[in-house]
C-alpha cells in the first residue's frame, strides 16, 4: 500500500512551480490592473506573493478571483500555445489590409484564412476577429506601422502570441493563453516605426459564444422555412 502512494502521480497543485508558470500568472495579474480588477496596491502585493510562491497551487491562489485565472488552472505549461507557429503555413498572404493616408476595418462576419497582412503608413487599421470564422487552428498576422495605427483583437478564449519590435514606436501584443488544446491560436509579427501595433483579447468575445449564435440563427431560418 505504502509503495502505490509513492508511485502515485504527484497532484498538480502540488507541483513545484516554474518559472513559465509564474510570468503567466503575472500576466494575468497585469492585464487584471489595467481592466481595473485590481487596484494598485492589491496587484503590488499579489505580484510579490507570486514571486515568493513556491507550488502551482500557491500561484492559484491570486488569479482565483479573476475570469482569466479560471479559464486555464496554473502549472499545465506543457499545453501552452506553441511561441511561433508551425511548418505549412504560406508565405503568401490569404488577404491584406492597407491604409495609406487613410483608415481600413475588418470586423463582423468574416473568414480568417492561415495568414493576414496589415500595412498602415500614416493611417490606421483596425483588425477584429472577435466574430470571424476560424477555418484554421493557427492564423498569422503581419502587422507593420509606419506613422501608423494597427489595432488587432480576438476573442478571449483563443491563445494569442506575438513577435514583433518599434523603431521609435510601439509593438504591443498581450500574450493569451486558451483552455483548450484545440483553440484557434494568433500569431502576430512585424514592426512598428514611429507608429503603434496592439494585439490583445477582446473580453466578453468567445468563438463558442459566436458559433452557437450563428447555428442558432440558421435552425431558425430552416424552421420557418421548412414552416411554409
């Protein structure tokens, strides 16, 4: 009996905390405090009990509360979003967004394909997938800003992950991380010069959320059809 609880897998809450494990639940704290979850002085001492936080189920204990900390429990590194996507992705863009001068939006009802360039150069774009259809797991977006704005935004149980870098500018992209294994993960890259790219979750979107609303809407459509 003693020698099947000492081969018995340790529980996840039990395990010793990594250093991955920790920046997730800082990030999660973060975004907290600037959604006004948190006050200041609350993220300043979660923050500090992160550090000092020696087991997953430690670091549960401060993002408990928050939606964020209840999508993914802490400490399943292993099922974390890839950082850069995967082989099969084409070079070539399904489709572009440009503003020159100018100002150009892609929101609502709309195909997300595996790759989406986003050029603003005195102008500002605007990209939101928190209602497109997502025909693939893994979509990629350039995004490059030349005294420029390219705002991006997906839903909130996606996982979303960004390499970029400004030249006198500013590359934003709020890592996110998705409960399911099987969600649709964003990568954005590119570059910003004298200009702005922003990339994060926009809260109350959910890709399931969307999905029934449209199936709901065509059963509809089909009983008043099948009606007449």
């Amino acid at each position: 009996m003693d020698l099947q609880k000492q081969n018995a897998p340790t529980p996840a809450a039990e395990l010793r905390a990594s250093d991955a494990d920790r920046d997730r639940v800082a990030d999660i704290l973060r975004e907290a405090l600037a959604e006004g979850r948190l006050t200041a002085d609350e993220h300043a001492e979660r923050v500090d009990g992160v550090l000092h936080a020696k087991t997953v189920g430690e670091l549960e204990v401060f993002v408990r509360d928050l939606p964020a900390g209840r999508q993914r429990p802490a400490g399943s590194a292993s099922r974390l979003a890839p950082a850069s996507p995967g082989p099969g992705i084409p070079a070539e863009a399904d489709s572009s967004v440009v503003a020159v001068f100018s100002s150009a939006v892609r929101r609502g009802r709309w195909r997300a394909g595996h790759r989406l360039h986003a050029y603003a150069v005195f102008g500002s774009v605007e990209i939101d997938l928190s209602e497109a259809l997502f025909e693939y797991q893994q979509v990629v977006i350039k995004a490059v800003s030349v005294f420029g704005d390219v705002q991006i935004r997906v839903p909130e149980n996606v996982s979303l992950r960004g390499s970029g870098g400004g030249v006198l500018g500013s590359f934003e992209v709020s890592p996110l991380d998705s409960a399911d294994p099987e969600a649709p993960v964003v990568y954005v890259d590119g570059w910003a010069v004298l200009g702005n790219v922003e990339a994060r979750a926009r809260r109350g979107k959910l890709v399931a959320d969307i999905l029934e609303r449209v199936q709901d809407k065509v059963d509809r459509k089909l009983r008043r059809h099948l009606g007449h």
